[in-house]
C-alpha cells in the first residue's frame, strides 16, 4: 500500500520524506487554508520535493471553471493530481482532465455508487473518507472493501485512495482489506511505528548494554 501525507505543511512533508514515507501528498481547500500560503506557490514547493502524485483541489463547482482551474492547477508541476469533487460535474471535469492524460483525484467519496462512477469516468484515484463515515455511525472500512470488491469484479484500474484516515488501526486496517493508497496526516504515519513492547524492550537492552560496556563506535 502507498502511503500518502494528507497535509500541506511542507515541514512536516519534508521530514516523513527524508524517512523514506512518502509516496504522495494530498491535500484539499481546508488543508491550504490552514497552512496560510498561496496555494500555486505551497503546492510548487512540495511538487519540488516529492516524486509522486501531489494531489490540488479546484474549487470551482461548475464544469467550465472547474475546467479551467484544474488545467491551471496541472501547470503547476508534472505530478499534480488534480483533485475535484465527485459531484456530477466532477465528473464530467474529471473524463476532460483524464482525456488530456492528466492524474484525477475524485475526493468527498461516500458510497459505493459514487467510487463506481468515478471510475467510469476514468478517475486514476477514488477518495472514499473512511473517518467522516466514522464520524456518522457508519463503517468507513466496509465501503473500502466494498469499492475493492466492486474494482475487482470489473478490472477497473482507479486507484482505492483511503482517506480521511484518523488512526494507525485505520492504516493497518486499510491494507488488510487491499487499499492502493492510504492518505493520512503525519500524525499517524508516525504513530505507526508506535509499540509499547518496543519501547520497553529497547530500553532493557540499552541498560544491559550499559552494564556490559558495550562500545561499537
Ligand atoms: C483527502 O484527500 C482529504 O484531504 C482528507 O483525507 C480529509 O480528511 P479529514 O476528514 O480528516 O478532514
């Protein structure tokens, strides 16, 4: 499973990188609102520093100018997704932009009917939000195994792009059931390599290592 960083903090980016944890980066309006930065030039800087996929969000919701941001957004960089709602004219935006070969990231993904037009429309990721499912007493797991299922039947090739990820459980539950991506925030992706029985286990091995004399440089 690739892993995303769900942020558009580029510190924050810059440091899961340099551990070798980023595969791609998403981020959304709310994301970029939060970070205080024009959202050409922040989305520049991290497009600069990752290789993979960097998904940008219009905010257009018409088709015409949804089109005509999506295009702008794609001038960015290469490896911009660009990332538009699954509304119908999200749709329709997303085929044009797929069409031109450019990465579609349709987002806001809450129900299996939705993850099956997104790739008829020829989405290369489909965002279903497992924790704002979560949020309302729904299973956001069970609509990831059901686009999996539904994917797998027909041989569509749209990426399972889990989001809205809150925790490790999550993480881990997500490649269980067969996720391509998973985007999260940096939170989590370090809370991952979180054990009690690590921490506890190298600390009796540095006090027995302390004990010893243990020197190596
Ligand atoms: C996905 O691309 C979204 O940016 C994100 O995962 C939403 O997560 P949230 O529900 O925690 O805001």
């Amino acid at each position: 499973m690739k892993f995303f960083v769900d942020t558009a903090d580029v510190d924050a980016i810059r440091e899961l990188n340099e551990l070798g944890l980023v595969d791609g980066v998403t981020t959304n309006p709310s994301l970029i609102a939060k970070s205080g930065r024009d959202i050409l030039e922040v989305t520049k800087e991290i497009c600069d520093m990752i290789d993979g996929p960097v998904s940008a969000e219009v905010v257009a919701t018409e088709y015409e100018a949804m089109v005509e941001e999506g295009f702008k957004l794609a001038e960015i960089a290469p490896n911009i997704a660009i990332k538009v709602p699954l509304t119908l004219d999200g749709l329709r935006a997303c085929r044009t932009f797929s069409a031109e070969g450019k990465m579609v990231n349709v987002t806001l993904c809450f129900s299996a009917n939705q993850a099956l037009l997104a790739a008829k429309a020829g989405a290369t990721y489909i965002s279903p939000f497992v924790g704002r499912l979560d949020d309302i007493n729904i299973d956001g797991l069970e609509l990831i195994a059901d686009i999996r299922t539904i994917y797998d039947n027909y041989g569509y090739e749209t990426q399972i792009l889990a989001a809205s990820i809150r925790s490790a459980n999550h993480m881990s539950d997500c490649a269980k059931i067969g996720a391509d991506v998973a985007t999260a925030p940096p939170a989590v992706i370090k809370a991952m390599a979180n054990h009690v029985l690590t921490d506890k286990g190298l600390a009796a091995f540095l006090a027995d290592a302390e004990k010893a004399g243990i020197k190596i440089v």
